[in-house]
C-alpha cells in the first residue's frame, strides 16, 4: 500500500501514521498479547467500532482493562447490525473517513476487534477503504485470540488433530451446504449460532451428530458457559457471542 502519491495538504502531516490492527481476543483483557497492548498504548487514537443497540463497545471494555486510556482519543465507529449492503457500506466509508483523517494528521490509529482482525472482522472492510483515501497508509496486523480457539479451550476439544480437516462456517449456511459441511470435514465450528439454534439443533440430529457436539458462549468472559447436553437449548435463544464446535 506504500505507493507513489501527490505531496499531502498543508493542513496534513508530512508523515502519516500507521493504521493498527489490533484483536483484543474473546472478552478476556488477560488473553491480550503483549504486542496487542504495546500497540494500544502507543496509539494516538483507539478506534473502535459498536453497534446501535450497544451501548458501550464491547472490544473497547476489553482494552480498559489492560491498557489506560489517558490522554487517548476514543474514536466510535458505528456499525449497524444489518445485511442491508448500501447501509453497510456508508458505514464503512464513515468510518474509513474518520480514521483516514486522523492518519493525515500523522496520528497512529489502533482499530481495534474482537478476537481476530483478519477473522470474521470489519476492520478487514476498512483495509482497502482507507488505503484508497490514503494510498501510501502502512497497515500492521498485531493478532488476537479468536472466539474458536478460546472456546474449544473452555471445551477442552482439540479443533484439530494428525490429518484431520476443519471448517468453520456460519451456522445461518442454506440447509443442503451445512449438511454437505458437516458430512465431509472432522471438526466443524459453527459460527453465528444464536439465531438459528432450533434449526441447527434439527439439522445435527438428523445426521447423528448432536452427541458429537458442543455449545460454548461468551468464551472467555466471566459468564462464560460450555453446554454439553445441547437438546438443553432446545426453543432458547442463543447469546450473540456463542457457537458450536462438532467434532466427529
């Protein structure tokens, strides 16, 4: 992303700052890497992203409790809970705006996400976002633990094993591809399970796999809550924050 480009405004820095990355893991603040919090404190800028129905960010409640937040700016990048495409990309154009502009003013930008940046993250979206307002941006990725490895932790399930294939999916996939998924691979994590949990619950019973299944929510948070008899949840409805893993 480091390109020839023409020399910035006045009104900008000479040299922008650097666009971070940053997975704050599954709800933890311990499961922070050291190199996670070393980039947060060296940030001029925390950016981080919220829904409408949160009040608070949840990934910026992590970062409180292991980084101080002194002297920080707190950037909040909405982003509405929504498969409406037009809507969610004027929110991400809003919000690569907003951190475009801070980095031409030469401040160092840590956007930050749950678990992982570059899994299931809308800061993958902002990537290409912000590099076509500020093409010579320089991205570093600092990585975080991911909601699946924090789970099959607190399950005490090895994801994956000698030549054995995973896939992880989300659980909202047409019935026919799920089934194939879950037919052809050994491990199967199950993503985005809280809304169609009874569907889901139907479709492993039919292949004889809800023995060979394993629900985990809010892995890594003090409610965290690992349920093995899943006929248990059965017309519940699931946390957001909770899936799946199958392992055959």
């Amino acid at each position: 992303m480091r390109m020839a480009s023409k020399p910035l405004p006045t009104s900008y820095s000479l040299h922008p700052g650097i666009l971070y990355g940053v997975g704050v893991g599954p709800g933890d603040p311990e499961l922070l890497t050291l190199k996670a919090v070393r980039a947060l404190k060296a940030a001029d800028v925390i950016a981080a992203p919220k829904s409408k129905e949160e009040s608070d960010s949840i990934a910026l409640s992590i970062v409180k409790g292991a980084v101080n937040m002194a002297n920080k700016e707190i950037l909040e990048l909405m982003f509405p809970m929504t498969k409406d495409t037009t809507v969610l990309r004027k929110a991400r154009e809003d919000a690569a705006t907003a951190i475009a502009d801070r980095l031409k003013a030469g401040k160092n930008v840590a956007c930050i996400a749950l678990g992982d940046p570059m899994f299931y993250s809308t800061f993958s979206y902002l990537i290409p976002l912000v590099a076509e307002l500020l093409p010579e941006v320089e991205v570093k990725i600092v990585q975080g633990v991911s909601s699946l490895n924090a789970a099959a932790g607190a399950a005490l399930l090895p994801l994956a094993e000698a030549d054995e294939r995973v896939a992880i999916i989300p659980a909202a996939y047409e019935d026919e591809r799920l089934r194939d998924v879950l037919w052809k691979f050994d491990t199967i994590v199950l993503m985005k399970v809280n809304k169609v949990m009874d569907r889901t619950l139907n479709i492993l019973d039919e292949l004889a796999l809800k023995d060979k299944a394993v629900f985990v929510e809010r892995a890594g948070w003090p409610e965290e809550r690992v349920v093995r008899d899943l006929n248990s949840l059965k017309g519940k409805i699931a946390d957001y924050f909770s899936l799946v893993i199958v392992k055959k």
